[in-house]
C-alpha cells in the first residue's frame, strides 16, 4: 500500500477528522469488531452536510490511515484520488443517516458474533445489564432486507432510526450514531458490550431483568460518568493506547 500522505496538503480540521477516524477503524480492529473489510464507519467532513470521509474497500482495518480514507459525496462518489473502491453496502446505510440527522458526526457499523446472535433474537436486547440500560435509553431496530444495495431500503432505515443512538439491523449487526467520533465509539463499546453480556447470560439460569423506571434516568447517569463529556472522556485514553501499539493511524 503506497499512499501519499495528506498531512499539510488539508485543512487542519479535515486532518485531525482523518486522524480520528483512522484511529477509529484500528480501535474497532484492536477490539476484534472488524469484519475483514466488511463493515464501515463514516464521518461527516468539516464545513459540509454532503460529503462523508469512509474507509478504501479492501483494507483491512488495521491498515487505514488518516490518508487512505476516501471523501464520497451523497450519491457515493469518490472525490479524491484512490486505487480502492466504495463498500456500496456502506454508502447505502450511512448516506441514508447522514442525510436526515444533522447530529449524526460519525456512524459506526459492525458485524461481531455477540451482535448478529442477539440480532437474531426476537426479543433483541434484554434488560439484564447496566449497559444494557445504556442501550434501551435510545434504542430502535430495523428488519432485515438482504445486503443493503438498494436506494429503497434508505426511507425505512431512516424511519426505524428516527432520533435513536443505537440501532440494531434484525440478522445483520449493530449500528450508532455519534455527535463526534468518539461518541459513537463509546456507543459501540457499550452496545457490544451488552450484546456479549446477554450471550453470556442466556447461557446460565435464569435471568434476573431490570425495572423498567431505572431507564429514565440513564441519561442523566451517563452524564454523571463522564462528567458530561461522553466518548470525549476516554478517548484520549484509547488514543494513548494506540499510539503504545502502532502510531501508523496517523500516516
């Protein structure tokens, strides 16, 4: 892989979004929620509603760097200078978002084992963890309609969305949406994190739920945690953590 870096050759605002988005994908690597080169993550680009950074089709995600990322506008063409292609699964579903949430920064998309199983199950996520009650607080799903290539199939995901955070595609994966990167990684780490929690459980005896009145105040509680800084608060820790293991993101 022979790219030429874009540092200095952008704004500082796309660069640092690069920079961030990269760092995003080798997270997403670390944590072992890639799918080979199948799933994506999209942020939208500094200054525009209709432009989108996305990862090459075909790097894995421990090789995207802040250079290789590819700008696509909302008709999914490629508006830099790059050998690999657009995932047209991936332009399908986070054009579909970007296009009518304005808060939607970042969306993120995976396949994992633990969250296709519980994707699976009829009665989707259970209220049986304290990240679960994180999820449930702003939760939607959407039926499954095969591999998403179709134009089609962007009204319904939209309406299904509407205005939440975590969405869970019925026999396919997990979804969130962020306000920056680094919201909608902590939203995936708690959305996984559930989906494994429940496997694990379900496995056991029988499972003990959570009252429905403790999920009014989950918001305020997250709040609380991260002293209102969500992703914010821990992401520079995980960037400290990716830098120990390879700085290369930010080529």
């Amino acid at each position: 892989m022979n790219i030429s870096s874009l540092k200095g050759k952008v704004s500082a605002d796309e660069w640092q979004l690069r920079c961030d988005l990269a760092a995003c994908y080798r997270l997403v690597a670390s944590y072992g929620w890639s799918d080979l080169v199948f799933t994506h993550i999209s942020a939208r680009m500094p200054g525009t509603d209709h432009h989108f950074l996305i990862n090459p089709y075909g790097l894995l995600f421990e090789e995207v760097t802040a250079s290789s990322l590819l700008v696509i506008d909302q008709q999914g063409n490629k508006l830099n200078e790059s050998p690999y292609p657009v995932n047209p699964a991936g332009f399908v579903i986070h054009s579909a978002i970007h296009a009518v949430r304005d808060d939607a920064q970042c969306v993120l998309h995976t396949h994992t084992r633990a969250g296709i199983a519980v994707s699976a199950q009829k009665s989707g996520v259970l209220p049986i963890s304290q990240q679960s009650t994180f999820v449930l607080a702003s939760m939607a799903y959407h039926d499954y309609e095969g591999v998403a290539l179709r134009d089609d199939e962007k009204p319904r995901l939209q309406t299904d969305l509407g205005a939440a955070n975590f969405l869970m595609l019925r026999n396919h994966g997990l979804l969130t949406v962020g306000t920056s990167i680094a919201d909608a990684f902590l939203a995936m780490y708690i959305f996984e994190t559930t989906c494994q929690i429940q496997i694990a459980a379900q496995a056991g005896g029988e499972l003990t739920t959570i009252d429905s009145q403790i999920l009014h105040g989950v918001a305020d509680a997250a709040r609380t945690q991260t002293g209102g800084m969500g992703g914010a608060f821990v992401w520079p820790a995980l960037l400290r953590k990716l830098d120990r293991i390879d700085n290369s993101y930010k080529s």
